[in-house]
C-alpha cells in the first residue's frame, strides 16, 4: 500500500510543483497578472503553491524509502519522481499554453525516461 500513497503523494506534489513554477506565465498570458507585476509578488504566490507541494513530497519520500518500511530505494524515488515531473508537466502544457504542442522528439524522450525507470529498478 505504500507504494500507491507514495506514487499518489508524489503526482500530487508534482501538480502543486508545476503549477508553482509555470503557473504565473500562463497568469501573465490571461492577463491576470500583468508584465509589470513585481517578480517578489510572483515569487510570493509560487511558494503559496510550494508549501503544499512540499507538504506531499516530503511524506512521499518518508513513506516510500526503504530506510523507513517503504519499497523504494533513493536512487528509485528520484526517478520515479522525475518521470512524475515530466509527466505532469507534458499534461500541463498541452491543456494550458495552447502555443505548446508535442513532437515525435519528446515522446522519444519520454520513452528514455521510462528505460531510465525500467533500468533503475533492475536488478
């Protein structure tokens, strides 16, 4: 079961992550946000969306590493975390920057972050 709460936590934190990062452009796009909005603003509202992020990957990676009970290693946690990352982002860009679209070179390396986990988890 830590393995679901861990890969759900970690999905989790990485939406919060992505749109703490990426958020404000597309605010900046819609107008809700202007270009002259001072950057301590905009770095004040990210990390109002880091704290929850934070507040789900830290129990991902306590719940999920070996050292405490979990099935993962750290070098494990690390990689799913990232093709979490990359895959929460690629469905962040497509649905809100419609300028954004994919290409047959993300999904190839797309597929080299699935070999990366496949590798990883190799014994």
């Amino acid at each position: 079961m830590q393995y679901f709460y861990t890969i759900g936590l970690l999905i989790i934190a990485n939406i919060f992550m992505t749109f703490a990062w990426y958020g404000h452009l597309k605010l900046q796009q819609i107008n809700v946000i202007s270009d002259n909005t001072p950057l301590y603003v905009i770095i004040l509202l990210s990390w109002m969306l880091a704290l929850p992020e934070y507040c789900c990957q830290i129990p991902a990676n306590r719940l999920g590493f070996v050292g405490n009970g979990g099935p993962f290693n750290l070098m494990q946690l690390k990689v799913i975390q990232e093709v979490i990352s990359l895959a929460v982002f690629t469905v962040f860009v497509t649905i809100f920057f419609n300028g954004e679209s994919l290409h047959w070179n993300h999904l190839a390396a797309f597929i080299c972050l699935v070999l990366a986990v496949f590798f990883v988890f190799y014994k």
